[in-house]
C-alpha cells in the first residue's frame, strides 16, 4: 500500500546517451520509503543502463542531464565528483556473476559481508531464519561456479537484504529461477523488506510479477519512461501505444501467487 510520506528516492529529467545515440530520454520517476516499485519494459529499453546511472557508472552510457534525489540528498548526474552509488542503495545484478569474487569460496564471502554488515562473521537467528526462507541451508566449501545460477542470485539477495538498506535495487530477480522458487523467493524478500521498511525497485520483463508486488509501475520504451502511475490502474486501463501493446501480452501464467508452498532449498 502507497503511503504518503515523503519520497526516499526520486530521479528527476534523467537524459544519457551512448556515443551520439540518446538512450534515457528525460526519465522520472520516485520511490516512496517503504515502497516497491516496478520498472518494465521490453529488450533495449534502457532498464540497465537506467540502473548503471542510478549506481553511478557512466559507462557505456554518460548522462548529460538530470538529478537524483535520495534521503533528501541530490546528486547531479553530470557531475563528475559525484559517481559513487549513494549510501543506503543496495544492487543486486541480474547477472550474479557480477557479485562474487569467482576465486573465493562462498562462506567466506558470506562471512565477509556479514562482517561488513553486521560486524559478527557469524549467523544469529534472524540471518539463519533469512537464509532458509531463501532456501539456503549451508555453503559447504563451494566456489561460485559450484552452484546453480538461482543459488547465487539468491545469496546475493540474502547479503543484500542482511545490510538493512533503504532502497534494494533488483534487475530481474527472476531471471535465474524458475516460477515457483521465484515466487517464494519473492515474498521472502517482500515480507522481510516489509518488516525493515526496506525500499524496493525491480526492473523486469515480467508483469505478472509486477501485478503482484509493486504498488506503482514505470512502463518504459525505447528510453523513456511513457507511464507511471498504481501498478493496477496502469495494468487495467494503459494510456499509450506501447503501454496497451504491453498490457496486451503480459503473461499471466506466471505463478507468482499467494499459496505456493515449494521449498526453495528444493532446486
Ligand atoms: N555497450 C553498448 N554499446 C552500444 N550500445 C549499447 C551498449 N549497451 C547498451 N546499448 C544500447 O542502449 C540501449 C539500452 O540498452 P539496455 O541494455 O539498457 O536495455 P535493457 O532495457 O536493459 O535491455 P534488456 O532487457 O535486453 O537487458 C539499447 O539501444 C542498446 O542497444
């Protein structure tokens, strides 16, 4: 449910290109404390590089105009003092790839990022209870080329959420599961970013899933965003072209829905 309070993130008349290509068209959207929001839209849309922006990396893209307000504080995307990921933003990758050191075992980087986050390089119960939930009983000695793509998204997840952040950054966070774990995976983090008021911010092909968790949804095409607004107001009556075109062939056979008792850990 949208509250009212004040907005925790807003980016404001985003503009970037690659090369001399316009890639993010004067992009703005804002995310309540507390809220999720959903950012969908089809293959080269501009979802990755929105999120490379919003992290602070100007490559392959560089903006060239445009603010990010996060916690009351801005950011000017052009400036160049001012790249660093803001602090309170957690990001987790659609490729996990991008999260693990591939030459460490895995319970040390987990330690690592318990230690970082928690300053204790072991689990109490509250870690142990996010850990199951997401179907992750034990690393044993695993490198990260040792599990299944799923697995490492769901670590990268449960170190994510284990640092409180204000804002959890999502880029597909389906992409390496399949429905039914998604689905458990997803209320985990729903009800865990619920309970530490944690913001939410998923970019996905998936509408269904935007359906089900995000209380407003940016629909955005070819480097714009052409509609923001509540998710089910958008979904039942889109205004534009694309919005109706996208609508029209979201794929409701996605079993993101309340009841799925699938263990996770069954993978
Ligand atoms: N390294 C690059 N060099 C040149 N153009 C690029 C590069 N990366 C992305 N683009 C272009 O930028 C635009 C936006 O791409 P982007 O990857 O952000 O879209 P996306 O919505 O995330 O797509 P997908 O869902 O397929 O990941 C596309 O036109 C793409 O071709």
């Amino acid at each position: 449910m949208r509250t009212d309070n004040k907005a925790l993130l807003k980016v404001e008349n985003l503009s970037a290109r690659i090369d001399r290509q316009v890639v993010l068209d004067n992009l703005s959207f804002e995310v309540d404390q507390g809220e999720c929001v959903a950012v969908v839209g089809g293959s080269g849309a501009g979802k990755s590089t929105l999120l490379r922006c919003m992290m602070g990396l100007t490559r392959p893209a560089s903006p060239y105009r445009g603010s990010l307000w996060f916690g009351g504080t801005e950011r000017c995307f052009t400036s160049k003092k001012q790249h660093a990921r803001p602090e309170g933003i957690a990001f987790v990758p659609q490729n996990p790839d991008h999260g693990f050191d591939p030459l460490k075992r895995l319970n040390w980087q987990w330690r690592q990022a318990a230690r970082i986050v928690t300053g204790s390089s072991a689990f109490n119960a509250s870690q142990q209870a996010l850990m199951d939930s997401l179907g992750l009983r034990s690393f044993g000695s695993s490198f990260p080329h040792q599990w299944s793509r799923g697995m490492q998204q769901r670590l990268l997840l449960g170190i994510a959420l284990l640092g409180k952040p204000r804002l959890l950054i999502l880029d597909e966070p389906t992409s390496a599961l399949d429905s039914l774990i998604a689905a458990q995976v997803l209320r985990t983090v729903m009800t865990y970013a619920q309970e530490q008021d944690i913001a939410l911010l998923i970019v996905t092909h998936d509408l269904a899933l935007a359906a089900r968790f995000a209380t407003r949804t940016a629909i955005m095409t070819a480097g714009q965003i052409v509609e923001f607004g509540e998710t089910s107001k958008l979904l039942d009556e889109p205004n534009t072209a694309y919005g109706k075109l996208l609508v029209s062939h979201r794929n409701w056979e996605v079993a993101v829905s309340h009841g799925d008792t699938v263990s996770a850990a069954a993978e």
